[in-house]
C-alpha cells in the first residue's frame, strides 16, 4: 500500500481556514500528551511529529526514504503511521526470518478500514491471517493448479497467440514511437480473462474495457491509499474519495458477479472451462461442515475470481512496460538476448517457458527488470498475529508491519552496484543463472504469503517478453533520452515512454 497518502490528507486537512484551524489545535493537543508506542520501546526509529507522525520526512518516495533509514536504525525500525506505530523490516535476512522462518507471527493483515469492503469482506489477499484464509488459500492454489494444467488447459497456447496479437499491433505502427502502455495492458487483460471466465474478448469489447478501467482505478485509489486506515477521524474530511473507492469496488463486484452467474448456470462438472470453473467446483467437493468449522462461505471461494484478475493484471503489465524500457535503453543488453533466442528456438518457432532453461542470458535479463523495477517495493501491509520477538525486539500481537522488498534489492552486500542495471549478476562463472543470487531476490514475496500465481506470471512474463524480443527491434525515437524513472504507486510504473518497434 501506498504511504504518499499522508502527504495528500495532509494537504486536503490544510486546504481551508477552518480545516487548517482544526488540524492545528489537534496538532497542539497530542504535542502535551506524551504518546505511547504500540512496539517496544527498543525498537529505533525516526521521531515524528503529533498527528502526522513520520508523514513529512517520508518525500515523494517513501520506498527509498525507508531504504536510506536502514543504514541509520537497521534492519528493524519502527515509524509513526498516524498515530499508529508501525515495524518497518528491511534486508534479505531479515524479511526471510519473519516471513519464513517465523512466518505464522508475521502472516496476518491489519484491520484496516477500508479492507473491509474490498470483495465485500471476504478478500482471501486482504483478510487476515487464521483457519478460514488457510482454507481459502488452499482452495485457490489448487483451483489455479488445476487450470495450469499444461495437458487439460494449454493456457500458454492462449499467451503465445496474445504475444503475437501484441507483436503485430506494435509492427503496425511502421517504425513510428508508440507508447506501449495501453496495448501491453490491453493484451494482459484478455489473458486474465481467458484464464478466469474462459473467454478471449475483443480488444474494443465493452466488458472488456470496463474491466480494465475498473482495474485501473482501483490500482489508482489503492496506490493513493486511504487515510482512514491509520487515522479514522480523517472520514470527515475524506468521504467523497473514500464512496468512489466504494463505486469502484461495488462496480467491479457486479461485473464479476454476472459472470459468476452465467458460470453457475452453465457449470458442468465434467468440462472446466476456466478457473471460474474451478472454483465452482470447490464449492460443490468441499464438505459443508468443513467450511463451517473455518467461517468459509461460497461466497469467500468465488469472490477469489476478483482477486486474481486484480493480482495477475497490473503486476505482469507494468512488469512487461519495465522490460520494453529497458531493452529501449540498453540496446547491447537487447541484442545478447535476441542472439541467444535465435541460437536456441530461431526466429520462427515461438519460445514456450520449456525454453527457459536453456536460455540463461535471458532468464537473467527478466530478473534483473523485476529487480532495478522492484514493481512492489512494500508489497500488501502485514500485520503480527501474535506477540513476538525478532533479532532482540519485542513486537506485539497485531502490530503493522511493512516488508521493505527495495532494500533487498538495492542491498550491496548480494547486489554489487545495485543501481546499474546488469544481467550478469544473476549468472555464474559457467554462463547459467546462480541460484543462489535468486534466493536473495524475492520478487514473489515470502512465506505464507507468497504470490499463489507466481507459476502463471512467470510463463506470462517469459513468453510476452521472449516473442518481442525475437520478433522486434525496439529503440527510442530519434533525440530521445529513456528516463528509467517510477510512478509511485501500489506498484510501481515506469514515466510515460515512448518506443520505436521494427521488425526483425
């Protein structure tokens, strides 16, 4: 979740006289009333201020401002969200003995207001940690599990013919700059719903297209954040943002609903279409008294479709807008994995993820995009379920914490040079990627939380990225400079660009 929300309730608070009067005479209230911490009091950390807490030391990109903090309070500090305390956990080390090692006190969520709402309450990636989310989580493994199936439902047909949907789109552009945003998006969004609903849409479909907006605008209002989370006297001043957050989630509840409703109407169990179908399919085989016995509703397993459109949608997208980029930029980069492509698969067969292995220079290239991009610097907020103690600290039963993932990748000591982007680090003496580079990479996340479609997004990523490389040259325009630079947000995208793309 976003921090740039406290500066923008900050500036909306002192927008008015009035409102900046309130604000003031609150501020001057807690500064005489001595705050007590929600974490122990061992823990370091920058002081705040009353009210606001860390807000105004955080500047526009909080995830570096963490990152630089490390090297001052360590890999366990604590900031002021608010008034609410909050662990702030940094390094490769350190995220793996939480999450991993100790991943039962660090797998719950915050009772944050507005995740309330978000698939009406029964959000499996929002709801808390316990009997019915591990029931849940089960289920949505296995639903995508079986969907994955390469022999029942050959989804990388659908990705491979997408890619060269994608590929022909930028080609007709005939050596014109084009941004690519909008159509990579587009392209990711027709494989999300031919894996959840079954069905390939036309790129000017309207479903097709309300979806992607929805999707859109729930990334924006969540990369905003919601103040209400971490201050809830700030719904006085928040409400209109915070109902078109809600028109937004009610929006996307509906149209997934339809859809579920003419699945359930046509369900046969002997004929999985879909993910969708998958799902339906766990309602029927799991016992009633065993969904009971967690608090697991039908309605928590299918609100699971949501989900995953949200999860697989802008994550794999901004992923493959970073890739475009910095090939753009690095053209020499760009070349070695086009001449290893042509080497292995040739310039007519088109690359299947049964590749990968024996493409190393380009596996390395792809891990090294999600690590300089590191798309989800904070990944979703976690919460401790229970009091616990981490290298010395004591931290409390349902204490916010954030998992610092750009200080993982941006640690010197596994990343040498952490801001040049080179490839060459995820390979060892013998040309094949080191494995042990990538155990300190975590681009998935960790634990009990850890990415459940990471198998999808990672032949989604390979074959779009492979196809493009193998059949596009991709430069940038004449007198143009690539700025390799982010937009904060939930996840993290690059400045508006534009590419040249000519065939091969």
């Amino acid at each position: 979740m976003s921090l740039l929300w406290l500066q923008d309730v900050y500036l909306s608070l002192t927008a008015t006289p009035v409102s900046c009067f309130l604000l003031l005479l609150v501020a001057l209230t807690l500064w005489r009333i001595k705050s007590i911490p929600v974490t122990s009091a061992v823990i370091p950390g920058p002081r705040g201020i009353p009210l606001l807490g860390n807000l105004l030391q955080l500047g526009k990109k909080p995830h570096v401002t963490l990152t630089n903090w490390r090297s001052r309070y360590g890999d366990v500090y604590q900031i002021t969200m608010g008034s609410r305390a909050a662990v702030v956990l940094n390094g490769v080390q350190t995220i793996k003995q939480a999450l991993v090692k100790q991943a039962g006190d660090f797998a719950g969520r915050p009772d944050f207001y507005s995740f309330k709402f978000i698939g009406n309450g029964n959000s499996m990636g929002f709801g808390d940690y316990g009997g019915r989310w591990k029931m849940h989580r089960k289920i949505a493994q296995n639903a995508l599990a079986t969907f994955s199936n390469k022999k029942s439902n050959p989804i990388d047909k659908a990705i491979a013919t997408e890619a060269d949907v994608l590929v022909s789109i930028f080609l007709r552009s005939s050596g014109q700059p084009v941004n690519p945003h909008n159509e990579i998006y587009l392209s990711v969004g027709s494989i999300i719903c031919d894996i959840c609903f079954g069905k390939k849409y036309k790129r000017d479909d309207s479903d097709f297209l309300t979806l992607v907006k929805l999707n859109d605008e729930f990334m924006a209002f969540a990369g905003a954040g919601n103040p209400v989370d971490i201050m809830p006297w700030t719904r006085f001043f928040t409400q209109r943002s915070f109902n078109g957050f809600l028109r937004i989630l009610q929006l996307m509840d509906t149209f997934c609903k339809e859809k579920l409703e003419q699945h359930i109407a046509t369900y046969n169990q002997g004929s999985i279409r879909d993910v969708t179908d998958c799902l339906i399919r766990a309602v029927h085989e799991t016992a009633a008294e065993e969904k009971a016995a967690v608090g697991l509703t039908d309605e928590h397993i299918l609100t699971t479709v949501q989900e995953l459109i949200g999860a697989g949608f802008d994550t794999i997208a901004s992923t493959l807008q970073w890739a475009v980029l910095y090939m753009v930029a690095h053209p020499d980069i760009q070349e070695m994995v086009y001449q290893e492509i042509l080497q292995v698969v040739g310039k007519v067969r088109q690359p299947t993820l049964e590749d990968l292995p024996v493409l190393p220079f380009t596996e390395a290239t792809i891990l090294e995009v999600m690590r300089h991009s590191c798309i989800f610097p904070f990944a979703l907020p976690h919460s401790t379920t229970r009091s616990t103690t981490l290298y010395g600290h004591r931290i409390p039963e349902k204490t916010l914490v954030f998992v610092n993932l750009w200080s993982v990748t941006r640690d010197n000591s596994y990343f040498q040079e952490p801001e040049a982007f080179n490839p060459r680090r995820f390979l060892d003496s013998s040309g094949q990627v080191d494995r042990s580079m990538v155990d300190n990479f975590l681009p998935y996340g960790a634990g009990r939380r850890k990415c459940p479609g990471e198998f999808l997004a990672r032949m989604e990523i390979f074959m779009f990225f492979t196809r493009l490389i193998q059949t596009c040259n991709m430069s940038c325009a004449k007198g143009d400079n690539p700025i390799i630079d982010s937009k904060y947000g939930l996840t993290l995208k690059p400045l508006d660009f534009n590419a040249v793309f000519t065939p091969r």
